[in-house]
C-alpha cells in the first residue's frame, strides 16, 4: 500500500514537472520570437562594387531594439545592388553603403556624387612606395618652370591639389588590403574643377604624391619651393618700374601760305591785291 502510495506521487511529480517545462519552454520561444526581427548580413567577405546576389548574404535574427537603420529582411530586396565599400563575413547589409538602384557593377559605382575618377602614371617613387592604396588621401605636387619663358624659367614645386581620395591602384580597388603595391597607375577621385586642374598639370611638369593622415583634414596654402627657398638665398626683388619720360612735342610755325598779287594804279596812286 505503501510502494502504491509512493509511485502514485512520483508519477504526478513526474508529469507536473514535465508540464512546467514544457509550458516554459513555449514560453521562451514565443517571448524570444517577439523580440528579435530577421536581418541580411553578408555570406562571406564581399568587395566594393560587386553585385549582390541571394548567394551572397543570408539573414540572421536580431535583437529588434537594435537594428541598424537601413537594415534589409530578405536578401531578394538585394538582388542586383552594388556595394560601395567593403563588407566582412556577418556584417549587415545597409542602405548607406549600396550604390543607388539600377547602378552597374565597377568602379563608377563608388564614385560619389558630383565626383570625377582621373588616373595618373606612377612609379615606386611617384606613388608614395607603392603605400598609395585604395582608401587613402593624398596631396598632389608638381614640378614646372616657373615663368613665361619654359625654358629660361626657375624650377618649382608646389602642392596644387589637397586631400584627394585614391580610388584605385592599377585594377584593384579592395580597400581592406594594407600591404604595399607598386603600380604603375592610380585612380584618383577628384571635382571637375580639380580634374581639369590635375590634367593641366601633368602637361606641364612632373607630378608626385604625398600621403597623408585620413583623419588630417586641414587644409594649407603654401608659395611652393624653389631654387633660391630651398638653398636660404634672398629672393631678388624686383625694381620697380620706371615711369614713362613725358614726350617733348616740337611745334612748327606753319609757312605762309603762295599768294598771287597785282599791282593796281589808280590816278597817280599804286597799290597791290594778292588774292
């Protein structure tokens, strides 16, 4: 009687622990599934301007107090969107960092807007060691005569363009990468205005890169260097002009005119007519 009395509240101590666990595990799910919302990370290590394809993310869930903004649920929203910088594996998928709907894959596609991509010839010397890599900022400095005439004219350098973004080197455009690359051409992203004045100034003398911090934003004005800076010698001052010599003006007294004269006799008395 005892044994029965025994299993008897084993057996519902069984069951009501089996019941509140399973309750609690319903629980949990439904709370959990309230709380979290399906986000498009990437798959794997994607490139800027690539196309994106449901291959390439996969969407996970996240806690929905803190979900990025621009945030995507589904990768076939993405379908076809080019990134305009580099994502790692499990990143999220933003809006800020996809080019525009309907951009095609490449480099025109991170170009920012308003902006112009320029391409300079470069060596190991130009191109800063080859440590002008996709992602950083240089300045641009030419080497031309100075003076109307090119050839009589004093050797200077000076700094024509400031903080100019490196899109590119050669064909690789992978801004993750921070190992050197000795190229013989680097894309740089630059205004109108600036465009015009860097293809002004590779005609007209040698051009070299300076690198510089990312996070410099100062912007210099300098005179350039030249011969006479560099060596501490005195700048020549130029005389000023003289002022022009007024121009004397010799006036000529105007010889009298030919005239033809006659004699006329009146009674005893003469006279002469000129006319």
């Amino acid at each position: 009687m005892k044994n029965r009395r025994a299993l008897s509240m084993l057996a519902i101590a069984m069951l009501t622990g089996f019941a509140a666990v399973l309750f609690a595990s319903r629980w949990l799910i439904q709370t959990s599934s309230g709380t979290t919302v399906p986000v498009t990370v990437a798959a794997d290590d994607i490139n800027l301007g690539q196309p994106l394809n449901e291959a390439m993310v996969r969407t996970i869930n996240w806690p929905r107090d803190s979900v990025p903004p621009g945030a995507f649920a589904t990768p076939k929203s993405l379908d076809g969107r080019v990134v305009r910088t580099s994502l790692t594996r499990g990143e999220p998928v933003l809006e800020s960092k996809l080019a525009p709907v309907g951009t095609k894959g490449g480099l025109s596609a991170v170009i920012g807007e308003g902006r112009r991509a320029i391409t300079v010839r470069v060596n190991d010397v130009v191109g800063v060691a080859g440590f002008a890599l996709p992602g950083n900022y240089v300045d641009v400095i030419v080497n031309t005569q100075q003076g109307a005439n090119h050839n009589d004219g004093q050797s200077i350098s000076k700094i024509v363009l400031e903080k100019i973004l490196v899109l590119a080197v050669a064909q690789q455009v992978n801004r993750d990468d921070t190992a050197p690359k000795v190229v013989n051409a680097v894309t740089l992203e630059v205004t109108p205005e600036q465009a015009e004045q860097l293809d002004l100034a590779r005609s007209v003398g040698t051009l070299s890169l300076v690198l510089r911090n990312q996070v410099d934003h100062d912007m210099l004005k300098t005179d350039g260097a030249t011969k006479q800076t560099l060596l501490g010698q005195p700048v020549p001052v130029p005389l000023p002009a003289e002022p022009p010599k007024p121009v004397k003006v010799k006036y000529h007294a105007r010889a009298e005119a030919k005239r033809d004269c006659i004699g006329v006799l009146s009674g005893v008395q003469g006279s002469q007519e000129c006319f």
